[in-house]
C-alpha cells in the first residue's frame, strides 16, 4: 500500500547539499540542531518563508528528517507548508533556499506568497 499524502516538508538533493554546507560553516551538529522554516507574516502577498539554524529545538516543534537533513517547524506554519519542496536553485538571480508552497501565489520578486482560496 502506498502513502499519498506528500510529506510536510521535503528538500531537494540540491537544497540538502547547500543546507549542510551551512551547517559544517557555523558548526551545528544535528542533532539537537537543524534547520528551522517558519512562515511570517509580511511581504507584499501577506506570508514570506524564512529559515534560520538552530542550535536545539523547541518543546513545540514538529521534527521532520528529510535526506537526513534535521527541519523543525512549529504547529502553525506547519498547516501553511504542508506537501512545501523545498530547493536551492544554483543561478545568478534566486539565492539560497526557495520554497514551492501548495496551494499558494508568489509575488513577482518571489519572497512573498498568499494561499490560494
């Protein structure tokens, strides 16, 4: 039997690469570290994606493992970025991590994202 939902959050070989490259330059060691998406309000469509690292994690986040990369995310961004890929696209223009969000609109500098009614 197979399992049809997508997962919360998943990265892609490319954004895995870049995210540990990050984590041997400021010398977290999963785990209790990771990688932390969190969706904020702001922006010109309403929500943006921000990442951080992090040294531990939160009581209250969800503990996802994809391709043995450590992401937390706390409950409430967790319903916005459910089946989020996320990538790092390797050219002149997009930078560090990009997130394709089901379900949403981006903005045309693509930091922002409103969901889709």
């Amino acid at each position: 039997m197979t399992d049809m939902n997508p997962p919360l959050v998943s990265l892609t070989p490319k954004a895995v690469e870049y995210i540990n490259r990050l984590f041997e330059k400021e010398g977290i060691k999963p785990p209790p570290g990771g990688i932390r998406f969190q969706v904020k309000a702001g922006g010109c469509h309403g929500f943006e994606c921000v990442h951080q690292l992090v040294r531990t994690d939160d009581r209250h986040d969800m503990i996802i493992i994809s391709h043995g990369v450590r992401i937390l995310i706390d409950p409430k961004s967790a319903k916005i970025l459910n089946g989020t890929i996320v990538d790092h696209p390797e050219n002149l223009i997009e930078k560090g991590l990009t997130y394709n969000i089901p379900n949403s609109t981006s903005c045309g500098c693509g930091t922002s994202f409103e969901i889709k009614k």
